[in-house]
C-alpha cells in the first residue's frame, strides 16, 4: 500500500527535476547564444540597445571560463536530448557548444598566430602592485592631485620614466585602476608615476590636459629623488588617458592647453596611447556604443558636437600632429566598438605625413578596455610589444 502511495510521488519528483534541468539547459543554451550572437554580430543598429549589445561583447573575454563551463553543458545537452529524441533541445544545446567554442577558440587562434600567448597566463593571478611612494604633485581648486610611484628594480643609474594616465571616460576612473600593469613597467626597470587629473564634469577638456602637463613637471623636478631620469620622460595612457597623453605630448607651448601648475614645458621622449580616441569629431559622429560615447564627450567638452563643433576639433590629438611630435606607439583592439581601428589609423597616417616614427599595434578581437584583464590575449600580446617601444624611445 506505502510503495503503490509512493510511486506516484517518486515519479512526479522525477518530472519537476526533469522539468528543472531541461528548463536550466535551455536557458543556459540560449543564453550562450545569444552572447555569441553579440561578440561576433558586429554593429547593428538597435537604438538604446546597442550600446546594451555591445557591452555584452566587450564582457566576453571575462566570461572566458564560465563560457568553457557553458559550452560543455552545451554538448551534453545535445548529447542527451538526442537519445532522448528531444530534436529543439538538442539543436540549442550543440548551437550552445558551437557558439562557446568559437568564443574562447577564435580570439586565441588569432592572437596565437601573432604572438607568444599561453592559457595559463590567461588564467594566472593578478599581480599584487604596491606603489614605493603616494605625493601631492599639485593642489587646484582645492583639489590635491595625486601620483603613486613606483620605482625602477634593479636600476644601476638614473631610469627612465614613464608617466601614466589613467582611462574612464575623462569623469571616472583612478590612478590605481592599472596598478599591475604600472608595476610590471617598473618591475622591467622603468620609474612609473601614475597620476590623478581632474575629472567631468564640469567640463576638464582645458584642465585635464594642463594637469597632465603639471605633472610633467613635477617628475622632471623631483625625478632624482625617485630614481628617474628627468631629460628622459615618456607618457602611457589608457582610452581618455591615452587622448590626454597624446594632447599633452602635442601641444607643448600650445596656450590653449598649459599647465594647471608654474613648471616650465618640455617635449616627451615618447608617447603610448592604448585604445585612445584621436579624433573627437569622428567619435561623436561614428561609434558603435553611440550613447556612452555622446555622454563621455558632452561631459568632458561641455556641449554637443552639434553645440560646439570647433571645440571638438580643438581637444583632438589628431589637429596638432606636426613634425614636432614624439615618437608615438597607438594601440587598437581590432573590434573595439567604442574607439573604432579608424580612429588609431588616422592618427597613424597624419604621423607617417610628418616624419614621426609610429608603431602601431592592432589586436584582432580585442575589445576597448582589455588592459583591465592582466591574462587577456591583447594584454599578453601588448606587452612585449610596449617592451619594445619603450626600449628604443623612451630613453
């Protein structure tokens, strides 16, 4: 009598759980391709959803091992609902496979051709970055501006230095975002100053350039006590740290743009833009993630395109290319959808029409940002890359 009252039980629980794990499989099927779907879609004009869309493919290197873990529920998905004669499951789940596989296979395929890249770096630990020293390089509208430094290993004399600037849309971000990247630039026997500046709004397209300058020198007058050679002084800066970079190397003497402190001027050995806007006009006017990139420019520049165009003109690196200018190492993630491959390919050629000596480095299906991910295909392939730049310009 117990087992006949049972039974009925037992299979009801088996259908729930069955239910359950069908219903999971199907999620997770659809979910994967979906993501697949926006990191190898490309741009499609969906309105307020392409910049959704395109954040979801810029997350995909960071999914890396969850995509791995999805992938393999994809093929036993597929597996067991073909036994089981479930013929739409078993689509989804292998669609789900293929698309992971692809995921993880095609960026690795691509940089491996290109560079020594390796799994398990992709996957090791975040170095731990400790700064040797934190100064006040300024104090302006009440504001302390500060840098962290970071001094040279295994200097035998005066090192040379590097100063970086930090991205995030010139209104967000920190000095100690990229902490491990500046103490591997120290750990390879470069002084490294990383810096604040001041952020959006109010509008910092004047100021923060004039605070990166301040910085400038501020280095050069105390490069000594640091271990840094002041007549050798190079700058490195991610996405708007990158464009400030470049705005500080370009326009020395430029009274549009001096320093927010009393130092005197002075051009740089070399300058490092990775994934940096050049051309402000063509960022408002074509990017892929068109409603972040009018939000990051309004704030920082204080109007539209529409409002201010000279202005845009005026706040572009790519306006003060001359002959003048340092030897510059521009950095691209070949499916950036915010900072598009024109943007370092502009730059490039205005550089090459004025005898300056370029490198470029374009990274197939890097997205904006990948610095962030010490192990990312891009930032094992940048930096033998950077080693090699900085080894024969900064001094």
């Amino acid at each position: 009598m117990n087992d006949v009252a049972t039974e009925p039980r037992r299979t009801l629980g088996r259908r729930l759980i069955g239910g359950l794990g069908r219903g999971l499989a199907w999620a997770i099927a659809a979910l994967t391709v979906l993501i697949g779907l926006a990191f190898f879609g490309g741009s499609i004009p969906l309105g307020p959803a392409e910049d959704a869309v395109s954040t979801v493919a810029m997350l995909v290197p960071w999914l890396t091992g969850t995509l791995i873990v999805f992938g393999l529920i994809g093929i036993a998905t597929a597996a067991y609902a073909w036994r089981t004669r479930r013929r739409a499951l078993a689509t989804a789940g292998a669609l789900a496979g293929i698309a992971a596989s692809l995921m993880c296979a095609v960026p690795w395929g691509t940089a491996s051709r290109d560079a020594d890249v390796s799994w398990g770096e992709y996957f090791a630990a975040v170095p731990q970055a400790t700064p040797d020293a934190t100064e006040t390089y300024t104090t302006v509208d009440g504001q302390d501006l500060q840098v962290d430094v970071y001094e040279p290993a295994g200097a035998s004399g005066p090192a040379p230095a590097i100063i970086y600037v930090h991205g995030g849309g010139w209104s967000g971000g920190s000095r100690s975002e990229s902490a491990p990247w500046q103490q591997w630039l120290s750990d390879q026997g470069y002084a490294v100053f990383s810096i604040d500046y001041r952020l959006a709004s109010p509008p910092r397209w004047q100021d923060a350039v004039g605070d990166v300058k301040c910085a400038l020198g501020w280095v050069r007058a105390n490069a000594a006590t640091f271990g840094a050679d002041p007549a050798a002084v190079s700058l490195v800066g991610d996405s708007a740290g990158g464009h400030l970079s470049l705005m500080a190397a370009y326009t020395v003497g430029d009274p549009a743009f001096t320093p927010s402190c009393a130092v005197e001027e002075a051009p740089v050995s070399s300058v490092s833009a990775w994934f940096a806007p050049t051309d402000l006009t063509a960022l408002a006017a074509d990017s892929d993630m068109p409603a972040s990139a009018e939000g990051y420019l309004t704030a920082f520049l204080g109007a539209s395109l529409d409002e201010e165009p000279g202005r845009y003109e005026t706040a572009s690196p790519l306006t003060h290319v001359d002959s003048e200018a340092p030897a510059t190492m521009i950095v691209q993630g070949g499916v950036d959808r915010l900072v598009s491959l024109d943007q370092g390919a502009a730059l490039a050629q205005a550089l090459k029409a004025a005898d300056v000596p370029v490198t470029e480095l374009d990274l197939a299906w890097s997205h904006h940002g990948f610095t962030g991910q010490w192990g990312s295909w891009g930032s094992q392939a940048l930096r033998p890359a950077a080693l090699e730049f900085l080894g024969e310009y900064a001094g």
